[in-house]
C-alpha cells in the first residue's frame, strides 16, 4: 500500500481547508462573474484574483513543480492526490496556479529552458503574473503521430522563421497569454524523431493570428478557450530555441508524462464529486413510490462507481510513483494505462450521475454536462486512446519470454 509522506499529508490538509472555507463558496460568484458573454473572455474575474492572492499568501501555490529552486519541490506521487483535490471544481487549478497548459509549459521551462529563458517567461507564470500556450496539434495531418507536423522552423541568419496551422492551442484566449511553446520541423531530413524542435513565440509577434476561437461540445472555456492559430513569416531569435535543435520529442516526452498524471488525477475529482452528487439526489428524489436510492438499478450504478474510481486512482498513483523512480521512460507503460483507463472510467461515472439528474443532467445547472464533455475530450487529448493501447501492447508483447 501507497504512504503520503508528512509533506504531501501537510498540503492535503491545508488545500482541503481552503477549499472548504474558500473555494467551494466563492463557486456561485465565479459562475455569475464568467458566464456573461459580455465579460467571459475578460480573464480576470475578481473572486479568481481574490482567491490566487489568498492562495499564493498561505504558500498553496506552484505546488505541481517538482524542482525546489522554483517551487516546494512536491513529487508526482506527493501532488497527485491534491490535483485530484484541485479537479472537484473548474476553477481550483488556476487559484492554486496549477492550471493547464501553463503547468506543462513551466515544467518545460523549469526542465529544459536555459537561464536566459526562464528569467524572461519561467518566473512571470511562477508568479501567476502571465499566461501561456502550447501549439502542437495541427488541422490538416494525424497529429497523433506527432512527427507529421507540418509547421516549419526555418533559420535565416540570427533568427527563425516560423510558418504553418495549430489548432486546439488551448490558453490562447486568455487576455494574459503572452508566450506560445511551439513545436515544428527544422529539419526534415533528419532521423524521423530529431526532425522536431520547439521554440518560443511571443504572441504579440508579428505574422501570429488567432483566426478563431473552438468549442468544446459547445462549450467555449472562456477565458483561456482553445485556439486554430496561424503563423505566417513569425520570427524569432535564434536564442528563443528549447534545448537545441530536432529535440522537440525529448521534450515533448518530458512535458506530457506529468501531464498526463495532472488531467487524470483531475478527472477523478471530477467523478468522486459526480459519485456524491448522484447519491444525494438518488436520496432526494422519489419515483414510483420510493427514493431512487432504494432501486436496484441505481445502487448498482453507486457500487460500480466507487469500484472503478478507486481502481483508477491507484492505477495513476503507481504510475505516479514509477515516474518518480524511474522516469517518464521507465513508466510509459503506466502512464499510457491511466490514459486509457481514467477518461472512459470518468465519463462512465458522470454518465450515470446524468441519467439519475434526468433533465436536470443534460443542463448546466448541475455541471456534469460540462465535466462529461472534457472526460470525452480527453479520450483524444495528450494522444488518442488507440495510441495508447498499441504502445501498452507493444511493451507487453516484448516483456514475454
């Protein structure tokens, strides 16, 4: 059995504190501040910035970034449980500073950025004083296989030259995006796997256009949204390349293991509160004579649920745990399992809390809509569950003697 260390137990009891006293209060005023057209793409609602301060002053903040020199210095293993906190609410990540895309582009910062880089971009997100970006997928190729993108990073002189189509840019929205990770081809002739690398890209850089903004199973999440982006002519000095030429996958490899530990984990807030949300209108609400509580059908659904969500926990946990014993190489089994099972078990959990909502379900009043659209989403995000399953069984076919 896993042990939380007395640092991690120390952070769970102060995050849940917060968020009881704090955040679970201030979520009606965060709804009423977001959701006017007028207003939703503004950024900055005043609850948020009031919670961020009052986070970041009780030193609940960055709390992701496993390098001490910029953050607490908490493992995969010792953060996982509290991103599992963070999922119960859309808005929690951000409060803490923990919010995606930002975390992955920090750690990739943190990671690979040379000093230069890091006072520049790194410290501004550390301090929740910016926002950012990463483009990576593109419209018009299978970018589950990462290396056909197409983009193309060209050197001319002392600078490159960036040209090409992302879309699902997620963050681009968001009034205090300032920097974009991109990735791209430098080389095309290279080794299929050193023909990428990634670069920085201010997003006030002339020739970046955001030609449109895309909803997510009609939901715009406002305000960082997710961006189709254009690069035309974009140039950037040589010094704003990532670790060096063709290493875009190193990277990239490096940035979407912890990732793929902070969406799960996120997901599975998700589906405990969807499970305690089921429960207590299967309590409340009386059919044909008795709650629906007392049916069969529905107690069955409530036992399926805590079944699957605690098996998906501590399949993310181990995974966890082997990233911080071996790395992001040594744990690509583990990893590529909860990205297979954590988004189908989330959206099977919040699917049956939908149909015991009935109606009340499929609206926004109850937010599981929205949450059962990003457990479907992110069957596709940071790689398909096909991808996932051929790279599970292809390690398992090779550890057979």
């Amino acid at each position: 059995m896993y042990e939380f260390t007395d640092r991690c137990k120390d952070y769970l009891e102060r995050v849940q504190v917060f968020m009881d006293r704090d955040v679970y209060p201030a979520e009606k005023i965060y709804a009423e501040q977001t959701h006017v057209p007028e207003t939703q793409w503004n950024g900055f609602p005043p609850i948020l910035q009031e919670l961020k301060a009052k986070a970041k002053a009780e030193g609940l903040w960055n709390m992701f970034i496993a390098e001490e020199k910029f953050g607490p210095g908490l493992s995969n293993f010792e953060f996982a449980p509290i991103m599992e906190i963070l999922g119960r609410t859309p808005m929690a990540p951000e409060v803490f500073n923990c919010a995606a895309p930002d975390v992955g582009n920090m750690e990739v910062l943190a990671q690979f950025g040379n000093e230069a880089q890091q006072e520049r971009w790194l410290t501004p997100l550390l301090d929740g004083e910016i926002r950012s970006v990463f483009c990576m997928t593109e419209p018009n190729v299978a970018s589950s296989d990462a290396t056909n993108i197409e983009t193309s990073i060209d050197r001319d002189g002392d600078e490159y030259v960036i040209n090409g189509r992302k879309w699902w840019s997620s963050g681009i929205g968001h009034p205090a995006c300032e920097i974009a990770i991109v990735m791209g081809k430098n080389d095309p002739n290279a080794e299929r796997h050193k023909q990428q690398s990634m670069v920085l890209v201010p997003t006030n850089t002339p020739g970046l256009e955001v030609v449109r903004m895309l909803p997510v199973f009609g939901y715009e999440h406002a305000p960082h949204g997710h961006g189709e982006v254009v690069f035309k002519d974009v140039r950037v000095p040589v010094a704003n390349m990532l670790l060096g030429e063709g290493r875009g996958f190193e990277i990239a490899q490096g940035r979407l293991g912890p990732g793929r530990i902070h969406h799960c984990m996120r997901l599975i807030g998700k589906a405990e509160r969807a499970l305690e949300e089921m429960m207590r209108r299967a309590k409340a609400r009386v059919a044909f004579g008795k709650p629906l509580a007392e049916r069969d059908t529905v107690r069955a659904d409530i036992a399926n649920s805590r079944c699957e969500i605690d098996q998906a926990r501590l399949l993310v946990l181990n995974a966890a745990w082997k990233m911080d014993k071996e790395g992001n190489k040594g744990a690509r089994k583990e990893i590529a399992m909860i990205k297979v099972v954590v988004p189908l078990m989330a959206q099977g959990v919040l699917d049956r809390a939908i149909q015991i909502h009935g109606g009340g379900g499929v609206s926004d009043d109850f937010g599981l809509a929205h949450d059962f659209s990003e457990a479907r989403y992110l069957r596709i995000g940071d790689g398909p569950d096909e991808v996932h399953r051929e790279a599970i069984a292809k390690l398992e076919l090779r550890s057979l003697n």
